[in-house]
C-alpha cells in the first residue's frame, strides 16, 4: 500500500512579504519567497528544452518585475501557476515541485540526506 503524498490545503500569497505560503495535508507549512520562486521557474522559456539553455542560465540577477507576483492561479488539482509583474506566466509550479522547493531546515535536511 503506497503512501499518499501530501497535498496543498491551503495556498496564500503575501505582497508585504514577499512570499507564498502553503499550508500541506501533513500539517507542514511551507514559504517560498518570491525570487527563489520565480529562479526555479520550470518553464521551457526559463529552463531551457531539448538541449537548448533556458533564459535564466545566463541571468545574473532578476529584475523587481521579475520577481514580483501578481496573481498565483490554480491549475487543475496538481499545480499553481504565478503571474508575474513582467507579464510572466507559463511556469506552472507541479505540487510536488513545490513541496520540493521548500526551504524551511526539515526539507532541506532531507534534500541532503536524499530518500
């Protein structure tokens, strides 16, 4: 029997902050500011495709535009997408990118020690 993986309960952007919370099924809670956000965007146009370098590999600093969202939209039941000031808005950031993308000490702790 397979584990289910935790889902988002409840998602909330903070403009004063700067960042998006979401709160997980398993209670945890994660805050992602917005510039690690949008540097993890999984865009083709960001990341890259088909052995094409995306944008962001030969960006050395992101813009306030670039990091400043707007609006974060729902997609399906398995992802959020952020709209950035710039006009940005084809990163659709999975619920599991998201959940691996958490910087608080306990994810990261298990980033480093791997499964």
């Amino acid at each position: 029997m397979s584990e289910e993986r935790p889902r988002p309960v409840q998602i909330a952007v903070y403009r004063r902050s700067r960042v998006m919370r979401v709160g997980w099924s398993d209670e945890h809670e994660s805050e992602h500011p917005w510039e690690h956000l949008r540097w993890n965007c999984p865009c083709a146009e960001c990341q890259g495709e088909m052995g094409v370098p995306g944008r962001l590999r030969f960006t050395e600093r992101l813009t306030e535009d670039q990091t400043s969202m707007v609006d974060a939209v729902e997609v399906g039941r398995y992802a959020v997408q952020p709209i950035w000031q710039d006009g940005h808005s084809t990163g659709i950031y999975s619920f599991d990118l998201l959940r691996r993308l958490c910087q608080c000490p306990e994810c990261r702790s298990a980033a480093a020690t791997g499964p």
